[in-house]
C-alpha cells in the first residue's frame, strides 16, 4: 500500500515534520443525481494546497541533485499557493524563500506569505504568471550560486509528485472504479502526472482538462492554454480526452454552494473543477466513476469578495 510522499520521495523526511503529513488527503463523495462524483480534498494538505506534493517532490529533487544547498535561497514565479508551499516547506528545512508574484494577487495569500518571512517581489500584473517566470529567472541568472530555482512550469518532479502519489491514492480510495478525471490546468503538473499513472492503471481512463472559458477571467491558477503565450513545458496536451471550458461566474456560484451545500470551503479554481465534473457527470451513466480536486482551502480568498 501507498503511503504517499514520505515513502515515495524517502531520502531527508523526518516523521513528525510537515512535510511528512503531505499527502493521504481524504476521497470524498459529492452530492449528485447523476453517476458517482469523488473530490480529492488537497485543501486538507498541512499548507492549504494541493502544490505541496509539487513544492515538496522539487525540493527533495534539487537537494539530491545538488543544486539546492545549505544557505541557498529558494526562488520561483506563484500566483500563490506554490509559494506558500515553498515557504512552508522552506522553514521546515532551513531554506530562505523569494517569491515572484504578479501584484493583483490576492492580499490574504501575499499576507500568508510574509508570515514565513517571505520575500515577495511583485510583477507587472499585465503579463500574469509569465512576467513572474521571467523576473524570477533573471534573479537565479544574475546569482546561481546563492539560488535554486525549481522552475515549477518546466520541472519533471512536479507532475512526477502526481504521479508517484495522488494518482496511486485515487486508485485505492476508488478501489480501482474511476472512469473520468476532471481536474484544471495551471502548470499542468496535477493533470499530467496523475492522469499518467492512471492510464497506466486503467488504459481506458478518460481524462478532462478544465479551463477558463476565456483567456479574460477571474480563477486565480488556471490557464486558458489555448491562448497562453508560454505554455509550462510539463504539459502534454495528449493526455486528454477533451476540455472542459468553466465560465468565472459558474466557477464563483459553485464555489459558494459548496461552502453552503456540502460544507467545502474552497477556492474559486476547486469550484471549476466540481463544476465541470457534474457536467460532465451529467452525460454518463452508471458505473462510471468521475473524481475531480479541491485545489486549495477558501479562506485566502475571503478577502477578494
């Protein structure tokens, strides 16, 4: 049996430490008239998100190869809740953090941050995520030696972190029935890593990416690929069997039933997932089983109305 990144990532975990408590988060079963709906509740991860399993597996991945030191200075491009990740992380094991994140994000993740001790530098909210990467790649290639730069958008551990993982763990919580996997794209590691393993697992798997129905929109994370200007170099738009296309509006209002109807309280971008997935579900018939993510914990976004 899997028992998550403590296992599968080994070397440099200590038992009792946060980064020891990521993964395992629960399955749980969505209200819905149609076929069987599951969420993945990765908001239940000890730093509020499902890109702990990421930030953890590119950490672990930059000690063993060396390129992440003692004194060294992690460094990379967020919207949010990878930087939170890293902070988390970071201060368990010694490592200074240096966020680069466009200035419109959301005042309670930034103030999040800075309760680690976060350095955040804020981009020119104009060119999103990417002005981000490209800030936070000058400061590695102006001073190498003093900083890691995992480049979350082109590095191999963080949908491989899906892959050894949460993949394994939808399996066994679904006793091998899952049918359908809906989940959104950011730098695509969830997708890409978890629909890997499980097409290994069931070659007959469907696979769902969601997305914003326009590159103008207001679900902080997701990317609208088919306009994005840099596309993450992890992502492999071969793996899935269609998109999902999720208007803000719709996202938002699920996300409030959620809260209300189920007790959830999630992110805007966990609202497009379950949205998408019930349409989705809505077109299937028994025994189909579709299984989605809560991506991250509602309450950094309180203050965004």
């Amino acid at each position: 049996m899997q028992t998550g990144v403590l296992e599968t990532f080994g070397v440099g975990i200590t038992p009792g430490t946060v980064e020891a408590n990521i993964g395992h988060t629960p399955l749980l079963r969505l209200v819905s008239k149609d076929v069987e709906i599951f969420a993945k509740a990765e908001h239940l991860n000890p730093g509020g998100s499902v890109k702990d399993r990421a930030a953890l597996s590119m950490i672990l991945e930059g000690e063993r190869s060396g390129k992440l030191r003692p004194g060294m200075t992690i460094v990379d491009a967020t919207s949010g809740n990878t930087g939170i990740a890293y902070a988390m992380i970071g201060a368990s094991r010694g490592y200074r953090v240096k966020v680069c994140l466009p200035e419109n994000a959301g005042a309670q993740r930034k103030r999040i941050l800075r309760s680690y001790g976060v350095e955040i530098i804020e981009t020119d909210q104009m060119l999103s995520t990417d002005g981000a990467r490209q800030i936070a790649r000058e400061i590695f290639v102006r001073d190498p030696e003093n900083h890691f730069y995992p480049d979350q958008y082109n590095n191999d551990a963080n949908w491989l972190a899906h892959y050894e993982t949460t993949a394994n763990e939808i399996w066994e919580q679904t006793a091998g029935r899952i049918t359908h996997f809906v989940t959104g794209l950011g730098t695509s590691g969830t997708f890409t890593g978890t629909v890997r393993r499980l097409r290994e697992l069931n070659p007959s798997l469907k696979a769902f990416a969601v997305q914003p129905e326009s590159p103008l929109h207001g679900l902080e994370g997701l990317k609208h690929m088919a306009t994005a200007a840099r596309k993450p170099g992890i992502y492999d738009e071969s793996l899935a069997s269609g998109t999902l296309e999720v208007a803000t509006e719709d996202a938002l209002l699920m996300t409030g039933k959620l809260a209300r109807e189920e007790g959830l309280l999630v992110g805007p971008s966990s609202g497009a997932n379950v949205f998408a997935a019930r349409k989705l579900a809505g077109s299937l018939q028994r025994p189909a089983v579709v299984v989605t993510v809560l991506c991250d914990g509602g309450e950094r976004y309180l203050d965004e109305g």
